[in-house]
C-alpha cells in the first residue's frame, strides 16, 4: 500500500528556489567583494592596464574550458556534488586573488578560480532551470538577482574595507565566509540526474519537446543547433557590459575622473545594486512585455549609462552614481532571460545551458584584454566604446528570445544518492 505524498514531500520534489537563492547570492558576493578592489590588487601586483587586462583573461579562459563538459559531469552526479565542489574550489580560487604576488601569479590563479567558477555557474543555472520548470513560473530572473545582491553586498563591504583603509587581506577572509555560508545553501539542491541509459523519458516529456528538464542533457543529437548559438550571442552581450563594470568601472573612476578609490567601489555598488532591483523586476516585466522587448529596452539604457560615464569631461560623483545605475538596470534581465530560452531548446536540456553560458563567457575571455589593450592606444573611456557596439548587436538579435513550446506538467526524476 503506498501512502499519498505529503505537502512537504511535493515541495520538496519541486526544489528549493530559497536553496538556489543562496547558492546565487554567495557566488555573486565572492566575485563582488574581489572585484570591487581590482585598482588595488593592479597596485600590490605593479600591473599595467594592458598587462592587467592580459591577467583578467585568465578568469573567462579557465571557465570557457570547463564550461563544455559541466552538463556531462551533473549527467552523472547530479547539480548538488558538482555544486558543491565546484562552489568550494571557486571560493578558494576568488580569495586567493588577495595574495596574489605578481600580475603573472595573478592571471594563473584567475585560470584556476574561473575553471571552478564556469562549472560553478552552470551546474547552478541547470538547477535554476529545472526548478523554475517544476514551479512552472518565471523564476530565474529572482535566482539572478540573488547574485546582484550578493554582488551589492560583496562590493559594498570591499567599499568600506577600501575607505578605512584595509589592504586586499579583505578578499581571502570574505571568501572564507561565503564559502561556509555556500556550502550550507547547496544540500537541499535536487541533484537531479538523467533517467538510465536505455530507459525511455516520460510521455510528458515527450509530449511537450521544449520542456525537457536541463538534468537530462539528452536529446536528438549532439551537436550544437543554430537557435543556442544566436541565443549564445545574446547572452555574449550581456556578459561583455557585465565583465566590463567588474573589471573597468572602478578603474574608470579613479585613473580617468580621478576619483577617490572608494567612490569606485561605490560606483560599482550602484551598478550591482540596480543589477539586482533590475532582476527583480525582471521576472514580471518578462511575464508582461516579453524576453525581446526587455532586452532591447534594457540595450538602450545600458548604452546611455557607458556614455555618461565615458563622455562626460567631468563626472561629479552623483553623476557617476547615475552612469553606474542605468548601466547596471539596462543589463539586468538579459542573461538570465537567455538561460530560460536555453532551456526550452527542444531536446537540449543541459546542453543547451551549457553551450549558451560557454559562449558568453567567451567575453570575459577577449572582453577584458581588448578592453586593455584598447586603452593603452586610446584611453580607457573611448574603449569602453567596444561595449557599446556589442550592445547594439544583442538587441539586434534578440528575436532568438522568444519563448519555446508551454513547460510540461513536473516529471519524475532521478535524484543522486544522499
């Protein structure tokens, strides 16, 4: 005789978005926290912009290598181990920017950290996916500015650590703290896994193609469709303005406005804090006007907070204050926005998340050194331009936004051994 399932059981089996919520917030908080002290680490390193550019690499190569075979390590241990591990180890990898000796150190640790943190950021967009499936309601723009307030917050406390003058010995002792906290917030994760090899999916499943839970990472070839690269682009876009304000925005305020170390930092806090009212608002403006529409609404904004910034001859600090707020709202929804079109890629399930997150790390792999390498011949404003264009070219493209075929009723699923 089998027994109904409780409410707390179906709640369970549906995952836990407040688990997600954390998992987002504390990878947002670690890279916050670090990057908002980028002119002080260029300092203890001796780093000129082009060689700091050159460094920065190292984070978006490292993920873009991992990124591809993340869908195939959660096909066999589910998102919760391979959060967990990934999750430690990018911790480890984001405080040890704090200690890093010279420019070339710093670069080969950013390698590492961003290997943990590419498989880190899909393993948890694969959990976000298929938990927003389950609850059948737009939840990935929450889950993403869950990482803007940890982001927020990250910044704002690098922020104070800057104004009363403590070192980069902040950044190890923060990460140390989201990782225990990240650490905490991944067990309730589902773990889900892909069915057994040979055992056929559910006639749901079957039955709506575009609603394939992205723990399955199985479908009709393995190749990579036409609709995720587009897809990829957008969301290439998108990471390219948010690389280019973690990596440039502080640096913009103090070497070109000349402004106090900590007004960049809180100008970074301004453009992470609408970031997250951004995607907050992001989930309802989506349900209401559309991906395409949000995202070419959002385009125009951004446009005109990097040209506030990088126009301007002189940038009183409210001024900065309003550049770095309509640079961060106008960013906000399109990412996660193109993950929750990755998912409905009918039959791709995982790897459709996979290959949409690896091409748009491909911008913090040329992002950041194009960017430096632009500004040792130009100026570091006139090349934030390159931001501009890319910009131009997401809203061009957004149409790959529009959503895919009604989610599925929740299917049953595999979850990893406790």
């Amino acid at each position: 005789m089998t027994s109904r399932p409780t409410a707390r059981g179906r709640a369970a089996a549906a995952g836990s978005p407040r688990a997600v919520l954390v998992v987002f917030a504390v990878s947002g908080f670690v890279m916050g926290q670090t990057l908002a002290r980028v002119p002080a680490v260029r300092d203890q390193v001796g780093a000129s912009q082009a060689e700091l550019g050159l460094a920065l690499v190292g984070g978006g190569l490292g993920a873009v290598l991992a990124m591809p075979f993340t869908a195939r390590l959660v096909d066999r241990w589910g998102t919760r181990r391979v959060v967990t591990v990934a999750l430690a180890l990018g911790c480890l990898g984001w405080g040890s920017v704090g200690l890093a000796p010279t420019v070339w150190a710093l670069g080969l640790q950013l390698l590492l950290a961003g290997a943990a943190v590419g498989i880190w950021d899909v393993a948890m967009n694969i959990e976000a996916a298929e938990v927003e499936r389950r609850r059948g309601r737009t939840w990935m723009p929450y889950f993403h500015a869950a990482f803007s307030a940890g982001t927020v917050l990250g910044a704002a406390l690098a922020g104070v650590a800057a104004w009363v003058g403590v070192g980069t010995g902040q950044i190890p002792v923060l990460a140390l703290l989201a990782l225990v906290a990240g650490q905490l917030g991944v067990r309730p994760f589902l773990g889900v896994t892909p069915p057994p090899e040979g055992e056929p999916d559910p006639p749901a499943q079957a039955a709506a193609p575009g609603a394939e839970g992205p723990g399955t990472g199985r479908g009709p070839g393995r190749g990579v469709t036409p609709v995720e690269l587009v897809i990829g682009l957008v969301a290439l876009g998108a990471a390219l303005a948010e690389g280019a304000a973690g990596d440039w925005l502080a640096l913009l305020l103090v070497d070109v406005h000349r402004a106090p170390e900590a007004v960049g930092a809180a100008t970074f806090t301004a453009f992470g804090l609408t970031m997250f009212l951004g995607r907050l608002a992001g989930g309802r403006a989506i349900e209401r006007w559309g991906r395409i529409a949000v995202v070419r609404a959002g385009a125009l904004l951004t446009v005109a907070g990097i040209l506030l910034l990088t126009v301007a001859p002189e940038l009183p600090v409210p001024l900065a204050l309003a550049g770095g707020l309509l640079w961060g709202l106008g960013i906000a929804a399109t990412f996660p926005a193109c993950m929750s079109a990755a998912a409905e890629v009918p039959g791709r399930g995982s790897r459709a998340i996979g290959t949409v997150a690896t091409i748009a790390y491909g911008a913090f792999l040329f992002g950041a050194p194009l960017i430096g390498l632009l500004a040792e011949q130009f100026g570091l404003a006139r090349a934030l331009w390159t931001v501009v264009a890319f910009l131009v070219l997401m809203a061009l493209l957004s149409r790959s936004l529009r959503p895919g075929p009604a989610v599925a009723a929740p299917r049953p699923a595999q979850l990893e051994t406790q």
